[in-house]
C-alpha cells in the first residue's frame, strides 16, 4: 500500500486523539475531522470495541441530533459528548479562539462567522481539538484579538471541558492544562523545528528533538480509503474525491 499523503496523515493523526470517545460531534465545514471520527469509529468496529457514534451536523445521514444544534449544546450540557472540534481566525498559545474578527471588536475590518456555541461547548466537552490545516503567524498569534472562547478559566469556575490539542498542518501541539499553555507534541514528516517556531506566532515548549508523527499503519489506510472514504462522500463529496486521487 502506498504511502500516506499529509491529509491522509492528519486524518490519522486527529483519530488518534480520539482514543477512549464514544459520541464525538463535528460541525459544518470540517472534513478532516469528520474524516478522522469515521475512522475512529470504522477501527472500533474492526478491533470489536464499543460502538462510536457521531454527529456531522448538516450532514443527512450522519447526524443523530433531529433538532438540530439545540440538541448538541443539551448533550453537551449532560456530559454525554466525548469530544468536539474547533477552529478558528486567530488560536493563541492559551488556547484562546477568536472566531469573530481582528483589531478592536466592533470595528473589525476582517469578520468571521461568529462565536455562535463555541465557548459553551469548550466549556462542556471533555475532549475539544482545535484544528487549522493552515499553518502560520496571522492564524496561531501571540494572543487573539478577540477571545470567542478562552483556552482557561480560573479554579473556582466549574469547567470539565476545554482544549485537549491543536493540529495543523505542520505539527501537532497538545495542552498543558497545568501550564495553561501549548506544548510542542510532534512535527508532521517533511516539517522541522525551525521552520514551525517561525510559522507560530506564540512560544511553546518542546523536547530538544521534538518526534514525529507517527505515520499510518496499512489497516488504518485501508480503512480510510475504503469504507471510511465512501462514506464521508456523503457529506464531502468534494473532499473524498480529493482522498480517492491523492
């Protein structure tokens, strides 16, 4: 089997961190991890785990909720989502998430989408992993310009959730709840040290050789460009016919 293209690594590599999940929700526009839920579930099914269920919100087929987000923020509210993805304009090393503009709110000349349930779901999920396949200063900033939904919280704030990870393009980073700040995990093949420290506009801890990411065994690609391929297809089409030809 040929080797992992670098979507085909982050697919896995964000699976990965979905060890021990059951019930994982992924929002609108966000292929790879939905990607990475499905072969999370698709290897549970192999190996004879408990069933995983997920939610692609938007998706037909592929969403358990029948009212919509509503039904999300209750199940989060329950504690029975396991894990949730978010993304991003701005993330900073605090894990911070600015999902609303740059420079002073409300005179922002760039806008996003809008905080919408962000900070409640980090609030409530146990698991959140941040992910932006782009890599670079303007996204991964020193600090946001607007906090949408804070990385940390003080003690006394009752808070089971919060940021698990962040995975990029380059590299993956996972949170350092103690430290209240990212730390270097791993660098994804073709990538070095150097040239992440530059693309990544906060400071992070890492070893003095950080490792690399470990590359997907051939069951795991099998699954991926199989069953997991074709079902994403679903809700991606565009995006598992990019899977299919890389």
């Amino acid at each position: 089997m040929s080797g992992a293209s670098p979507r085909e690594h982050l697919i896995c590599t964000v699976a990965d961190l979905l060890q021990g999940c059951r019930t994982i929700a992924v929002g609108a526009s966000s292929p790879i991890p939905a990607a990475a839920a499905m072969l999370h579930r698709a290897r549970a099914a192999v190996s004879g785990r408990p069933p995983v269920r997920i939610s692609i919100l938007g998706s037909v087929r592929h969403n358990f909720f029948t009212n919509g987000s509503a039904e999300l923020f209750d199940s989060a509210a329950q504690g029975r989502i396991d894990a949730f993805f978010l993304g991003g304009g701005q993330i900073d090393g605090q894990g911070n998430i600015n999902l609303v503009g740059t420079a002073p709110y409300p005179r922002s000349p760039l806008r996003w989408p809008g905080s919408f349930g962000s900070s409640f779901l980090y609030f409530m999920v146990p698991k959140v992993i941040l992910f932006r396949e782009d890599h670079d200063p303007r996204v991964l900033v020193d600090r946001v310009d607007f906090i949408s939904a804070p990385g940390t919280s003080e003690p006394h704030v009752a808070r089971p959730g919060g940021p698990h990870a962040l995975v990029t393009g380059k590299a993956l980073f996972r949170f350092d709840r103690d430290a209240g700040r990212f730390e270097l995990s791993g660098l994804h093949p073709g990538h070095d040290l150097e040239a992440v420290r530059a693309a990544t506009g906060f400071g992070f801890r890492h070893a003095p050789v950080p490792p690399v990411t470990p590359a997907p065994d051939a069951e795991s690609l099998s699954l991926l460009r199989g069953p997991v391929r074709d079902t994403l297809a679903e809700s991606y089409p565009g995006f598992a016919a990019q899977l299919q030809s890389a």
